[in-house]
C-alpha cells in the first residue's frame, strides 16, 4: 500500500457508528461478522464493546484496506480474524464453519480511502489510472469497458447504474472519443462527460453519475445484494441482528425488500424508515450525508 492511501484510510471515520453500535446490540462474548471491513473502523468499535470476550470475522475484497485493518486491528490480537473475500461468499463460509453470528454488517459503497487514493481510479478529483477494482487482482478495469462496449452498452450502464438520463449522449461522445485515441485516466474520461453531459446542480459535477455507474458495474456492486441479505438474516443466531448501510436508492432498494419480505417470515425489523447521520455528524463527515442504515433481528424460535 502506498503512503498517500494508507494515510488516507488513517484519516477514514466510519459512519453511524454509535447507532450500529445500538442496533447491534454488540455485547461482551459475542460474536461479529463485519463483511465489508475496510480499514476497520466499524470493527475497531464492535471489538471495543465486545470485550472482553468478544470475536469479530472481518472480510473485505479490497488487498490494500485488508492490510491497513490488520495493522489497525492488531492489538485485539485472535479476537479478530480478517480474510479477503466477498461479503456474498460469507453464508457459505459462516455454514462451513457451523458459525451463527450475533450480529452482521455490511457497510456497502467506496470507503474515502479509495476514493482519496487517485492510483485507484475511483474519482475525477485527481487524476489517475481508469481502473476502479475493489480487488485489483481480478475482473477488467473501468478502462478496458470503456474502450470495449459499444455506444449501447455504455449507455445502458450509465443509465442503469448512474440513473443518467444524458446516457446516450455520454456513451456517444466517449466512443467518438476513443476513435481519436483510447481513454485511459480518470481526468480524460470526466473531460469527455463533462463535455457531452448537461450541468448539474451546483456543486454537482456532470461526471459524477457515469463514474457511479461504472464502478458498480465493474465490481458487480449489485450482483446478489437481495439474495444475500436474506441469507446472511438466516445466518444470524437465534436474536442475532443484521445492519445494513447503503449509500444510494440502487443498494438501498434491494436491501430494503429484503428485510421487508423477511419481517413477513417473523424476523422483527428494526427500523421502519432507515436511520440517517445526525446534523452534526453531516457536518463532519461528508459521507455520512447518504448514508441509510436497516437492520433485524432474527427471532428467538422459527415459527412452527
């Protein structure tokens, strides 16, 4: 990892900490799955309340966050277990080890420790290699999309995954683009965008929905979301509690009709309407401002 993101992912503060602390309800001996990890700042707190007994299984996909958790984490020594991977693979892992965790989190979206690091690709705010993989081992890079798809494709994903109603338009002007010479960084594809698409509002940039779209789609962010919340809910123990934060109405939607078709199966919803970060927190932390935390809790005895 180098410096610029690993003093990035130091500065990271996680979000709604006290409130997943509470919907949770972490409590001594217990034991955590926290399924996107990141730098650990989730897990740091879960492992704090838990003490002294308590056990926390962090995944992550991403080499570098997993490095950084490791060193962050180490005090707690084999209380916390870190593994790269993908949150999707945890049922079949947690059934493999007859796990039931008391509790599950999963904290979906780009950590700022990502978006910070312009080597990554993830953002127009400084310039860097068109890449955006969370795990940079594997799959195609934004890069290789963008040069590839055609005009339809391209603005199919931007308009599925970007809600960009200038879709063709961008998709247009970046094969004609690429026609010219291939787009290779962050700065040339946002000057493209820019180009094609019609200004938002103020303090909106134009390329910020394309960029969304095609980093959810090279990480398949939406792959089985649905599926696997409702599979990490029939993971939990019996009482174990389940807490999800989204950061736009695509993770958001999926997540939702999941706990709701779940709370008819006699799981206990925990929160009717998602909880949002408080005014002050807003303030201090721009990421808060989308976040949208659910949850439930499993119930003690299944239905007959």
């Amino acid at each position: 990892m180098r410096s610029s993101e690993s003093d990035a992912a130091a500065r990271h503060e996680p979000v709604l900490v006290a409130e997943v602390l509470e919907l949770l309800a972490v409590r001594p001996g217990g034991l955590y799955v926290d399924g996107t990890l990141g730098p650990g700042g989730h897990a740091r707190r879960i492992l704090t309340r838990s003490a002294p007994g308590g056990r926390l299984l962090g995944v992550d996909r991403d080499a570098d966050a997993l490095k950084l958790a490791r060193e962050q984490l180490a005090e707690f020594g084999d209380r916390a277990e870190l593994l790269q991977g993908d949150y999707r693979q945890l049922p079949e892992l947690l059934m493999r080890r007859d796990a039931r965790p008391d509790g599950i989190l999963l904290d979906l979206g780009i950590g700022s420790h990502q978006l910070d690091s312009a080597e990554r690709g993830f953002s127009f705010r400084e310039d860097g290699p068109l890449d955006m993989r969370i795990d940079r081992s594997a799959g195609e890079p934004a890069a290789a999309l963008v040069n590839r798809l055609s005009a339809v494709e391209l603005a199919d994903v931007i308009y599925r995954f970007g809600e960009e109603r200038a879709s063709r338009r961008i998709a247009r002007a970046i094969v004609e683009e690429r026609r010219r010479q291939p787009i290779r960084t962050t700065a040339e594809l946002a000057r493209v965008v820019r180009r094609a698409a019609p200004r938002g509002r103020p303090g909106h940039d134009a390329a910020t929905r394309t960029f969304q779209a095609l980093r959810i789609r090279v990480n398949g962010e939406l792959e089985g979301l649905e599926q696997t919340v409702a599979a990490l809910a029939e993971a939990l123990a019996p009482g174990g509690r389940l807490a999800v934060i989204a950061f736009h109405s695509l993770e958001d939607r999926p997540v939702k009709h999941a706990l709701r078709r779940l709370a008819r199966d006699g799981y206990r919803l925990l929160t009717r309407k998602a909880i949002q970060a408080s005014p002050e927190e807003r303030s201090r932390n721009r990421r808060s401002r989308s976040a949208r935390l659910r949850g439930l809790e499993r119930p003690l005895e299944e239905a007959a």
